[in-house]
DNA sequence: ACTAGTGTATTAATGACATATAACACTAAT
DNA sequence: ATTAGTGTTATATGTCATTAATACACTAGT
C-alpha cells in the first residue's frame, strides 16, 4: 500500500480500516487481518499496524481477543459511520465552502465539478 | 494567533498570508510584516516565521529586499489562484465525493448543506 | 508438550519541528 | 557616523511523533 507522506502511517491505516466497515467489507465480529500479515501487506512495522488497532480498540470500534486477533465490534459500522458524517460536516466542508469563496467558485461550478466526477467513476458497487 | 496542532506551524504561517493575498488585503508591491513582527505578533519564533516566507520566496510568491522587508510579487494573486485551484479541484474536491459516497449523502444534500452555510456566515465583504 | 500464530510491552533510532542565541550585513533616517 | 530596523546565517538544544527492533506472553490445535 502506497502512503502519503503528509499524514503518519498509523493514521492511513486507521482510515483504511474504517473504510472498509463503511463498505461493508468487514461486518460484526468479522475478523481484521492480523497485526503480522497487515504488516507484510503493508509494508509496514507491526507495531505500527499495532498503533492504528489501539486506536480503534479504544473508540469501540474493533475488540481483541489475545493470542487470537482482532474483530469488529457489534455497532461498529455506526459508529464509524457517525464519527465520519460529524467530522464531514463540521471540519471538512466548512474548509471546501470557506475555499470556494477564496477562489471564487459558485454553487453551479460545483455541481458542475461534482457531475463530472460522477460521470468519470462509474465503478460503484459499495458491497463486491 | 492559535495554531492547530496536526500542521507544522510554518505551513500555517504560509497559509494565513496566502489568504490574505487572496483575499485582497495585500496586493502587489505590498510590504507584507516583517520576520520579527510577524513572529512576536504571532508569538511564535522570528526563524519559523522565515520558514515560512523562505518557502513563499521560492515559489516566488514574495520577494525580499534586504534590509528592508518582504514584498508582494507581481503576480502573486495569480499564482496562488492556480495553485490553490488546482489543490481544490485535484485533491480536496475528489475527498469530498468520495467521502460523501461513503456516507450516502447525495448532491442534494450537499446543497441543502451549502445554503445553510451560506446564510449562516453572512459577514462576506471579500475585501474591506 | 509442542508449535505456529496471535497480541503485548519495552526500549531504541530517527527525524521533524520549534526554539534560543548570537553574530553578521544591509538600508534608511537622523 | 550613528542608530534602529530589517534580513541572513549558523549552531545548539530540547521535545515530540513516528517507526523499528526485540523479547515476551497468550491461545488453539495437534
């Protein structure tokens, strides 16, 4: 996995791993790959993989069982879901709005941006 | 001024005086604060403030003339409108469609979001 | 009991960042 | 000439975040 270098790795994987609750990938009590294999995946130190399950473990999003591995946790996807739309609306689209009055971008433009983007990425199943 | 703590404070200085370029308050020619004023306005150390402007010079967005100050370059307003709107429309604006995927919300949505933002903040004079 | 796979904990290495100092050089005003 | 204000350069220091290395402990299956 590639990472980009403005953000720590930890933080990456930890927006990976939300991701794909969102997506529907991993459901209740499904089992995360483990710290060592996400590791060889990623290219990644396991104590760094370790790092973005703490994370996790401590929000409730995933539990542990020792010497077994990690699980997403029961109300995991509402959880996540709920964080994300909160940090959505109060943190990122204030900045997007605030930009586009910098830049003198108008709604239209943006629906304009936005149907093109729609148009471009047409390789949505949200669940495989 | 208060920083946020996930950005090097120097990026935040950066930022702050490409807005203000934005937004007009500093055009070209303009003196823009000087290191040590800046950096005690700012309370923050005269060597991050030059950090900041040492990057603004080389993308030559301010210019220096020794032993007097710093200076908006000709084209400044400009290039930092490219810049930005090249920032906007290749990294921020692909986040945000895809984190709206992500969370179901669709155009209309966003719009409803985006006229509430509008009303709320209704203190926009652009330049003053 | 053994083994392979899991997580846990401690410590070390590295690098970015911010700060503190200080000495220096240039410019404008007096 | 002097002074006050500017930028320039260099060095040292401390702190912190991040990542890595390593040794340890638990669990399940055989």
């Amino acid at each position: 996995m590639k990472f980009k270098n403005d953000r720590p790795i930890y933080i990456q994987i930890e927006k990976f791993i939300r991701e794909n609750i969102l997506k529907g990938k991993w459901g209740s009590d499904d089992r995360v790959p483990s710290i060592r294999e996400l590791a060889v995946d990623m290219e990644v130190n396991p104590n760094t993989v370790m790092r973005a399950y703490s994370e996790l473990q401590d929000q409730d999003i995933i539990y542990n069982k020792r010497g077994i591995g990690y699980f997403i946790n029961e109300n995991a996807r509402k959880k996540v879901m709920q964080q994300s739309k909160k940090n959505f609306l109060q943190k990122q689209l204030p900045q997007v709005f605030n930009q586009m009055e910098l830049l003198n971008i108008n709604f239209n433009e943006l629906e304009e941006y936005y149907r093109e983007y729609e148009t471009k990425g047409e390789d949505n199943e949200t669940i495989k």
